[in-house]
C-alpha cells in the first residue's frame, strides 16, 4: 500500500512516510511523524492517519479525536466515520484492557489428583422412606422396564424399517406427531451408540486420575467449584481443566488436520459469504433474549482458554479489502488455540487434543466460576447468598466489568442474564432459610446453586429449544426430556411435576430428570464439534433499540459500544428491566449466509487492535479438526449433499458459494462446516427451525446427554439433596416468573401477554401466529391430539424435502 486512498489529493510529504510506518506495523514512530505536523491540513488525511496509528496503539479515545478532526476537513467520508464509530465504541469499552489476567493451562495442575473440596456441609437429614414411597419407587422400576422394552423395539422398528433420511434431508418431521417422537429417540440412540469418542486413552479415567480415590465428604450431596466428583467413581468426569471429546473418529480429525487451514482464505469466506446487508435478516417469532440467552449458556458449557500470546494464524488482505483500506492493515493476526499440555504424557490414542477451562456440566459455572477461588470471592458469606449492590447490580472490578463467574466476551445481554440470575440465586436463599433456619451459611449457598443450576436447565430446555425450533415434535421432546411423554401427557401446566408420584424409569416415559444417571459407556464431557455448532453470532444484531417503559423514548446504541466495560456504564443510564424490556422487543437476526454482525467483522480485543471473527469462527473449525459441512453430515448419519444446488434454489448464493469453495464435487467437499450449516435455505430445515438439521443432530445428542449424564439432575435429583422446597421452587419457575418476580415493573409490557418470555413481546389482543407459532402447542390439547397430533395439524413437513 503505497498510495493514500482517503482523498484522492497528496497533502503533505510526511503522508508517504506515516504511510510506510503503517504498512510496517511500526505506529509509535507514525505517531511521532504525524504528531510533528502542522494541524492545518486541509484534506484531513494526516488526522485520519494518526488516527489509525493511535486505534493500532489501542489508544481509541486518542483516535476517536483524530477521526473527529480529519472529518471537519472532509465532512463525507465514509471511510473515516465507520472508523470514528469502531473507535469511539472501543474508548466506551474500554476493550483495550484485559478482562483477566492471562492464565495458560499447566500440565502439573491438569493432573493433580482431584482437590478434596474443604467448605462442602453436611447433607440435610430426613426421615426414612415410608412403604408407600418404596412402592411407588418399584412401581416405577417395574414400569420402566416394560416401557424400556416397547419403546426400544418402536424406535428401532421406525428408525430402521421406513428410515429417517430421505433422498437428501430427514424426513421424521413429515410423520404423525408420536412417531416422529419416536423417530428422534431413534436418531438420538444412533448417535450415542456410534458418536461418543473419548479422547482419554482407554483404561484412563478422565484427567489420568489415579484408580480408587477415596470420596470426599460432601461431595456425594453438593456439586463442587470446578465439577469434580460429579461421578464418584471417575472424579474429574466433567471438570473444568479437561478435554474436549469428540463426536467423530480419529481418522476424521486426522484427515483435516492434514488440509490447508488457509483453504479457502478464511477472510475470503467471511466477506462474500458471511458479511450482513445494511439490513439485517431478523426472525419474527424470536426476541433478543434469545439470543443474549444462548450466549449466557455456552459460558456455562464451553471455553478453551486463553489463546496462544505468540503464535498466530496470518491471513494476507487482499487490496480491495476493506479492512486494509480503512486500517492500513496488510494481514490479520488470529491467535492460536492453547494447546492440551497432557497430550503426550501418556500413551495416546488420539491425533490432537484441547482442554476445556471451565465445567462441561450444566451446574451454573458462568454464574458461580470454575474454581474455588472464585465462588468464594462472589459469595458474600452471609446467609448462602451471592454479593450484589444496594442498587441490586453486579459489583465491578477495578476495570469497570462487573464481577461474576465468566466475564470473557462480555456484553450488556449477558449482564442482564448473570444480574437476574444472581438475584434469583438470592431470593431462592431466603425461601431456604424461612424454611430451614437451622442452614448454615454454606449450606444455603451448596442448596441455592443446586436450584438455581436446575431452573435454568429446565427453562433453556422447554423454553428456550421451543422457541428456536418452533417444531410442535421438538416442544413435545424437549417437554421429555424434562418431564417424560407420560407426565406431559396427563398433566397440564403447573400441574406437572419433574418428579412424578410414580415415576416411570424409562428415558422417553419418565424424563431424563429424576431417573437413573446414563452416560452411554463414554465419559461425560461436551465436544469440539459441539463448541463448533454452537457458533451462532448471526444471531446478534449490529446496534440495540433501547427503550424507556414509562416513556416510550428510544435511543440506537451500538452493541460494540456495550462490550466490557461499556455494559455497566449503559445500566447507569439504562436499568436492567429497561434493557430486558428493549431486548423483548428487538428480533435477533436469522442464521442464515450474509447475516453476520458488521461489527464482528471489524472487532477489537485487547493485544489485537483489529480482526474478523467470522474468520476467526471459520479457522478455529478447521485448527481444531472438526470435518467440513459433508463430511461432519456423513459421520452424524445424514447424507450428503451432491451440489451447492441442494441447500439452495439462490443464484446468487450459488455463485457466492462456487466463487469461493469452487465448483464440483471439490468445491463442495471444501464447504466449511459454519457455512454449509447457515447456507441450509429454510426449505431445506424442518418446519419452525431456526437453524438446519445438520446442526441439529449435534442438538439432540447433547440436549440429552448433558441432563443423563449428570448425577445431579438423575440418581441425586430427589429432596434429599434438593430439599422439598427447592424442588418446587423448580417446578414453579419459568423465565417470565422470574423476570416478574424480580422486576415487577416489567407486567406493564407486553410480557404480561406471552407465556413464553423468548417470544416477541407483542401486546395486541389477537397475537400473530406467525410471531408467536408456540401457540400451536397448547398443552391444553387432548390426549388423542397430544399422542396422534391435532386433526389438521400445522407442523407436517414440506413435501419438497
């Protein structure tokens, strides 16, 4: 780059020099060449390059006035506003400093022989079971083993017989409702049956534990910091500090490993295939809480560390890209993954591993840490509860972040979630301590996480899944999951309960939860292909629509403007049921191709002043070997696709693709795993899916598993851990009870008119069905149309798959 693209005159000598300090990443000593200038330039291209020089230094509130001054020249060039938007969204975040201080995985602490947890209580004494609990208890066994019988020969019989795929996509959403249940169960026994890898070498307990550690006290009643002792006879099952499995076999990842990860350019794919419209693609039936909420849960799940300080991705820019155009910027830097450091001191059986920093379990970590340090600098060591403000917010650190279990990535969605959670954590305390004065401190902190853990399993289980994919077989599956077909078919709407008065020990009839543990003969932990399907940035729109509820009075704020520190310093102007309020009635954006955040694309951490994620999403697949779109579908059992003509009717789409991956049978094999899964045009997905089936099966192993595995919501979901109370604190709560609850003021909205909080807080009389399609799914249907489906039912599949 040696000519200035920013006014089409030459100002001063001086621009070729800081000219060519930039192309060499040398921005100190541009800084001081420009710094030396007169400021009376009349083209504003010397303010506009000291800009750049200082956004590189990651001095953004020194750039911001840079770009301000360069636009009183040049009033309409476009180049420079975006760049004053990026920086002075960056000086409001404050991103240019660490969230945390770095910490590398070391292989002595991976490991040590599972901690022995020193502040655990004593668990709650009750009175014996009586003969009528016994008797419901092999009621309930007996039942389960009937049951496990039919339904085993059922889901195989329509699995196998009639086949699930059709020529190209499944085909179970075009059957009558209880069958196509029954399908779902078939698909999800496959994939456990043949896509559970363990990426510890057989005869290993996960983490190289040693055999027969002794049992801590406590720990068989009370879930751990860092997720140990979840399983007491494989201690660190599930714990922060171990690896990502695998949902493919070895040679899958070694194939990959093998390929070019610079193949196609990853930037390439972002800006043709990624980069949104100056209008995003929304979806009616969702809001943004939906999108804030699945971002609060893959913290709780999946995190793989810091990554490397001094070993990077380099992906050239072409000179057309508009990152070199407006930053100067030759190439990005992506960082590359921390690697596992126990790999290789055991015989290994696997081609590469990576370790997951926090607990693969569903236990809340996001909200509570990953590790005893930092659960106990969150407790307030009064009465179990969590520390908040006398203004009930988060605390902050002294970077101005608010203080809570994971504050990577953060933004003001997940703010709202982490705020309301701890609150609820809170409120679920003092119901305890009315109930058991006798708890002491650690004892309603050990029963509150528990409970607070399980209401929000329960609410991303039969809220959040129903919302996303608005299937009526989906609603019906994930209600299952939780309650069993039998609980939901004889009960309706409060009157269910997770743990019925028989509760038949059959996964299908009875629920995963409250039934015996099962991890399928594979250690529990959740893999890299899952981390991979989750990548769902598409979701999050460009600039928030925030609202007054008393008012009515709106204001457009970007949402990199509300990264880190910027989140807190929003609530001071907005309070959080004023932002829960705006997010109710602002739509995520579609998973779809060319839907991804613009301000992703240009995105700022700090160490790196400017890179693209939706590179960095389509390179972090391809690192950590993960297969590609038709290979990822041949190994979940799906088939492949033939041409790009299969998952789009588009022209323009199809051109995109070709353009990019090439065309043939190669093009199509090179499909990356993240595009190929947003290029699924909806015609292809079931009815009401917000995204397609080949992510989906990754979906319904693990919607499963993670509640089956867990010996908290199976063998140990009872009162003798949860307490009578928190069991019904349980069954009593849903997202819009517990926004209620808490922020009463949010009754005059439209929350008052939905049952579920995911949906668009309409308040007309009469809800659009296309905005609110749960409706179809009333639980208040009969019994003949909760088993066979209604008489004309909605949700049958398109003929064209």
């Amino acid at each position: 780059m040696t000519t200035p693209t920013d006014s089409t005159k030459r100002p001063l000598e001086p621009y070729d020099e800081a000219l060519g300090f930039l192309d060499h990443a040398n921005y100190q000593e541009a800084v001081r060449s420009l710094s030396d200038q007169p400021q009376d330039d009349p083209t504003g291209a010397l303010q506009a390059l000291l800009g750049t020089a200082y956004f590189h230094l990651e001095k953004y509130g020194d750039a911001a006035r840079s770009f301000e001054a360069a636009l009183q020249r040049d009033p309409d060039n476009v180049n420079w506003k975006s760049l004053l938007d990026i920086a002075s969204a960056n000086a409001v975040a404050a991103v240019n400093m660490r969230v945390l201080t770095p910490r590398y995985f070391n292989a002595n602490e991976l490991l040590a022989p599972a901690a022995v947890p020193a502040s655990l209580p004593a668990p709650t004494r009750h009175s014996p079971r009586t003969m009528l609990t016994h008797l419901r208890l092999i009621i309930g066994e007996s039942a389960g083993r009937v049951a496990s019988v039919a339904v085993d020969a059922s889901t195989w019989a329509l699995g196998k017989i009639p086949g699930y795929r059709g020529r190209l996509w499944t085909k179970w959403c075009r059957q009558p409702y209880l069958i196509g249940l029954l399908v779902l169960a078939h698909m999800r026994d496959q994939l456990n049956k043949h896509n559970l890898f363990n990426t510890y070498p057989e005869g290993s307990l996960t983490g190289f534990q040693p055999l027969r550690q002794s049992v801590p006290p406590g720990v068989e009643s009370y879930r751990t910091a860092d997720g140990t002792w979840n399983s007491l006879a494989n201690p660190k099952e599930g714990a922060a500090g171990t690896r990502f499995l695998r949902n493919v076999p070895n040679h899958v990842v070694l194939y990959e490993l093998e390929q070019d990860v610079m193949s196609p350019d990853p930037r390439v794919v972002s800006r043709v295939l990624l980069t949104r419209a100056e209008r995003m693609k929304e979806v009616p039936c969702l809001n943004l809480l939906a999108a804030a909420w699945i971002n609060f849960q893959n913290h709780d799940w999946i995190h793989h560390g810091e990554p490397l300080p001094d070993e990077f991705f380099e992906i050239p820019l072409a000179e057309d890209d508009p990152i070199r155009i407006k930053h100067h910027q030759l190439t990005i830097k992506i960082p590359k993954t921390q690697r596992d450091p126990t790999f290789g001191t055991h015989p290994e059986n696997m081609p590469i591993t990576f370790i997951n920093e926090v607990t693969h379990w569903w236990d809340g970590s996001q909200i509570y840490g990953s590790d005893q340090e930092t659960v106990d600098r969150l407790r307030s060591h009064i009465d179990g509860k969590l520390r908040i403000t006398d203004d009930r917010k988060l605390p902050l650190d002294t970077s101005g972040i608010e203080e809570t279990g994971f504050t990577r990535n953060w933004w003001v969605g997940l703010s709202i979630f982490h705020t309301l959670f701890v609150l609820e954590h809170n409120a679920i305390c003092e119901r305890l301590k009315e109930t058991h004065p006798d708890f002491s401190d650690e004892h309603l902190f050990n029963v509150a996480r528990l409970i607070n853990a399980a209401v929000m399993a329960k609410i991303h289980t039969i809220e959040w899944v129903p919302a996303i994919l608005a299937n009526r077989k989906v609603w019906g599956g994930a209600n299952a999951n939780w309650y069993g077909l039998l609980t939901n078919a004889f009960n309706r709407g409060k009157r269910r309960k997770t743990l019925a008065r028989i509760n038949v020990r059959n996964l299908e009839m009875g629920g995963a939860v409250g039934n015996p543990v099962n991890n399928h003969g594979s250690p529990y932990g959740l893999t890299e292909e899952f981390t991979e399907v989750y990548r769902l940035h598409s979701l999050l729109p460009d600039r928030l629509a925030l609202k007054r509820i008393d008012t009515g009075g709106a204001e457009d704020v970007p949402v990199a403007a509300t990264r880190q520190a910027g989140s807190a310093k929003l609530i001071e102007r907005y309070s959080v049921p004023e932002l829960i309020y705006s997010f109710g009635n602002q739509h995520p954006g579609e998973l779809a191709l060319n839907n991804f955040p613009r301000f992703m694309q240009e995105m700022s951490v700090a160490g790196n002043a400017m890179f693209d994620l939706g590179a960095l999403d389509i390179l972090r697949c391809r690192e950590r070997g993960v297969p590609r779109y038709n290979e990822f579908r041949r190994q979940l059992h799906l088939n492949p696709i033939n041409s790009f003509n299969d998952l789009t009717n588009d022209a323009a789409t199809i051109r995109d693709l070709e353009s990019v991956y090439g065309t043939g049978r190669r093009g199509v094999e090179q499909l990356d795993l993240t595009v190929g899964t947003l290029a699924e045009a909806q015609n292809c997905r079931p009815d009401g899916f917000g995204f397609g089936e080949t992510l989906f099966q990754i979906f319904i192993l693990n919607a499963t598993r993670r509640l089956q595995a867990d010996r908290f919501y199976t063998d140990s979901y009872n009162e003798e851990t949860y307490t009578q109370e928190g069991l019904d604190w349980i069954d009593n709560a849903d997202l819009k009870t517990i926004l209620l609850h808490h922020y009463p003021e949010l009754a005059q909205t439209g929350l008052s008119n939905i049952k579920n909080a995911f949906e668009p807080w309409d308040i007309s009389e009469e809800l659009d069905p296309d905005r609110h399609p749960l409706r179809a799914f009333d639980p208040e249907l009969s019994r003949r149309e909760y088993f066979l489906g209604p008489r004309r039912d909605p949700w049958r599949g398109d003929k064209a798959r």
